[in-house]
C-alpha cells in the first residue's frame, strides 16, 4: 500500500492539474455519447457538507475556507456543493463548490450549460431571473412558489387546485436533484470534507460526482439492456 507521502504526492497532482474535474468531464462526455444526457432541463440545487468545527489541531483554527450558515433552526459549518443535475435523466452536468455561507442563487449562472429549455428549482432561488448574470438566458424558469404564496389563496378558489398541481409537477421533477446527493452522502458516505481548504475538497467532490454519476447511468443502461432483451 502506498506511505502517506506518495498519497499525499497524488492528492496534490489531482488538484494542481484538475484532473478530477477532467475525469467529471470525461465521464460526461461518455454518458452523452450514449444518449444519457439530454440536455434539455436543468435543475439546480445545493447540499451543505459539514466541515470539523474543532481547533484541535496545530494551527489551532478552524477551516478559513469554511464558514457557519443557519439552515431552518440550526446551524452548520462546511462547504456548499452546487449542482446542474439534467432533469431527463437525473445525471450531474455542472458542479460548484463555496463555502456554505453563500448564498444558493449566486452559483446558478454557473450551473447552467445553455442549452436548456426549462430551469428547475426550489424556493430559495426566487427572483433568479431577474439577475444580472441572467440577462442573456433564455430558458423558462419554473420556480417552486413560497409557502406562504401558496397559502394566501383560498383552498375553495378553483385556483388553489390549479396552483396546487402545478407545484406538484415542479416538485416531481426537482426530485431528482436529491438522488446524485443520496449517493454521495449516503452510498459513498461523504457527509464531512475529508481536507482542510477549498480546492482539495473541491478535487474530491468532483471525483464524488463523476463516480455518482456511473452509478445512476449503470442502472439506467441496465434498464435498457432489460428493455431490449424484452422485445428481441
């Protein structure tokens, strides 16, 4: 097995040439080649990873890259993933990283490949539309509506089932965007950065992507390889 120095050597090659993120694109670039990646919807959401709060170490401090957010009633310290997941077939085209005190709409221009149709996203994006950066983007934006919006229409007014279904289908669609981080929370277990500093958490995380990614599209490829033999 390699020593802590050669690990260490590699770890630093990975981030230095951004090789993870040419593997990310990489493995794209196979996955459209074969039809997986349509490319005609975006969803755009973010996950917060948690990073160490001690100061338990030699410099006696905390991260700098890493900042405190307050999510609901509670509080966390780490980093933001941002992701551009195709809304077709839930695979991840676009990835960001900053620290989890940014805001979630800041990192939308550059979660967008611009070619898409339809723009999904939650609540915490409202108002995307009317940005700066988004001047020159033309596709439709489906926002989920706020609570509160929602409420404020009377549940016996035709137009409350209106609007109650609609948001409905934008909520089915957007759920997709929580598969790529089921995967890498839950099957890959990465809930807390590994490193201290953004970039090689960043190095990481798009390696975590791009291997999330093979594993949607195995069972998707499988699924169609079913579906064939079915009908041969």
């Amino acid at each position: 097995a390699p020593d802590a120095t050669t690990l260490l050597k590699f770890r630093r090659l990975l981030e230095t040439n951004e090789l993870t993120q040419r593997m990310f694109i990489a493995i794209n670039a196979t996955l459209t080649e074969k039809g997986l990646l349509m490319r005609s919807g975006t969803i755009v959401d973010a996950t917060i990873i948690n990073a160490p709060p001690s100061t338990k170490n030699v410099e006696h401090k905390r991260d700098a890259d890493m900042h405190q957010t307050k999510k609901g009633n509670q509080w966390y310290f780490g980093m933001k993933a941002h992701i551009g997941v195709d809304a077709e077939s839930g695979l991840v085209h676009s990835v960001t990283t900053t620290a989890a005190n940014v805001a979630d709409i800041v990192e939308t221009a550059a979660l967008l490949h611009g070619d898409e149709e339809t723009v999904f996203a939650d609540a915490g994006y409202t108002g995307v539309a009317k940005r700066e950066e988004m001047n020159d983007v033309k596709a439709n934006w489906q926002i989920a509506a706020k609570r509160g919006t929602i409420k404020k229409v009377n549940e016996k007014r035709p137009l409350r089932a209106i609007l109650d279904e609609l948001e409905h289908a934008k909520a089915s669609i957007r759920a997709k965007v929580e598969h790529p981080f089921h995967v890498i929370k839950n099957l890959f277990r990465h809930r807390k950065t590994r490193y201290k500093g953004l970039p090689k958490n960043t190095a990481h995380v798009f390696m975590l992507f791009g291997l999330g990614n093979l594993v949607i599209a195995k069972n998707k490829l499988l699924n169609r390889q079913a579906q064939a033999l079915s009908t041969a």
